[in-house]
C-alpha cells in the first residue's frame, strides 16, 4: 500500500496493521482500495461521543481488521463475510460499510458496492475520513460509469475533506488540463522520437 501524500493514517507497503487506514492509489484508480480500520487512540466521531461500548466496539474493530487483511491477501469472500459480521453487530458504524463497499467493488457488485457507501455517508453526515473515502470510491464507480458529472462533484466532496487523490482527479476532468497534458505528452514524445518529428 502507498502513503497519500496530504492523507494522514496510512502505512507503505506491506505495513498494515492496527490503528492505520490502508490505501492504494497505484494505477488509474478504478483498482483502488480505500480501507478503514481507526483504532490505537484514534477515534471515530461516533466512537468519541461514546454511542458504542468499549467491548463491542473492539470485537468490531478485530473483525474489519481481520476483514482488510483478507482482502489484501485476495480472500474477498473471507473478507466479505467479516465485514457483514462487523455490520451485524454494529450497524451504525460508518466505516464497516465503506469496507464492505471496497470488497464488493473488487468482487464486481457495484450496485451494492454504491449502497454501501450511501449508507456510510448518511451515517457520517458526509463529514471526516470515512465520508472522504466514500465520496472518492463513489466518485471512482461514477468515472466507470461515465457519469462524469456526479464523479466531479464527488471528487469536489472528497477534495474539501482532504484527499489529494480527489484533487488530481478533479485536474485530469478539467478539459482544458487534459489538453494541455495530451500536448506535452505529443512534444515528449517528438522530443526523444526526433524521426517521428522530422518525418511530420
């Protein structure tokens, strides 16, 4: 997994654990993961006004952080069955969903996928890091979908809660940005080719 530069809680590659949020921004974005699993002092809003009992609360965390580490392991089934079990004991955890949504894109269920992340963002209120993830991966299925609009506004959600990776996203959809990007790229490309350029 890959720091996000500007994105706090998350580890290199190969150092999940306890207590950290896993990302990976490799690639173009479609294949990204966006694990949520707050535990060693950190708090979840929920969790500082107190709304979950320590105990179950922790039998919950076990279960996400069992359920990432399926996942990254490519057990999705696994992690799948572990998430719907966080689910089931604490339904008003905003982050179980937002996983639960992870594991269903890569299994290919966007539908569901789609109604896990509303559900996380109606339980954050659209505020703090499970919100910011959600509004990414949604934006992300949005961009797949060819609804280019609702990604850009989802992108803008995620950019005001403090993720770079909605940032560049919202560059690469600004048209005049990619034009400029394809022309750099074509003077690139004639730089280090200088047949191709001599041949036009």
């Amino acid at each position: 997994m890959v720091k996000t530069q500007g994105e706090k809680g998350c580890r290199s590659p190969g150092q999940t654990r306890r207590g950290f949020c896993s990302q990976d921004i490799q690639g173009s974005g479609l294949g990204q993961q966006f694990w949520l699993c707050m535990q060693g002092g950190r708090l979840m809003p929920e969790e500082a006004h107190g709304a979950f009992t320590s105990e179950l609360l922790e039998q919950v965390k076990e279960l996400e952080l069992q359920g990432i580490l399926a996942a990254e392991s490519g057990d999705v089934n696994t992690a799948l069955e572990r998430f719907s079990q966080a689910i089931w004991l604490l339904p008003e955890r905003a982050s179980c969903y937002n996983n639960r949504a992870q594991t269903l894109r890569l299994k290919g269920d966007v539908a569901g996928a789609l109604q896990d992340l509303n559900t996380a963002l109606r339980l954050s209120r659209g505020t703090g890091r499970v919100a910011c993830q959600c509004f990414v991966q949604r934006g992300l299925i949005n961009v797949l979908q060819g609804h280019e609009d609702n990604a850009r506004q989802d992108f803008e959600q995620g950019a005001r809660l403090g993720s770079a990776f909605a940032r560049h996203q919202l560059v690469l959809m600004n048209p005049y940005s990619a034009l400029c990007n394809q022309m750099l790229l074509e003077m690139m490309r004639k730089l280090q080719n200088p047949d191709i350029q001599g041949s036009n």
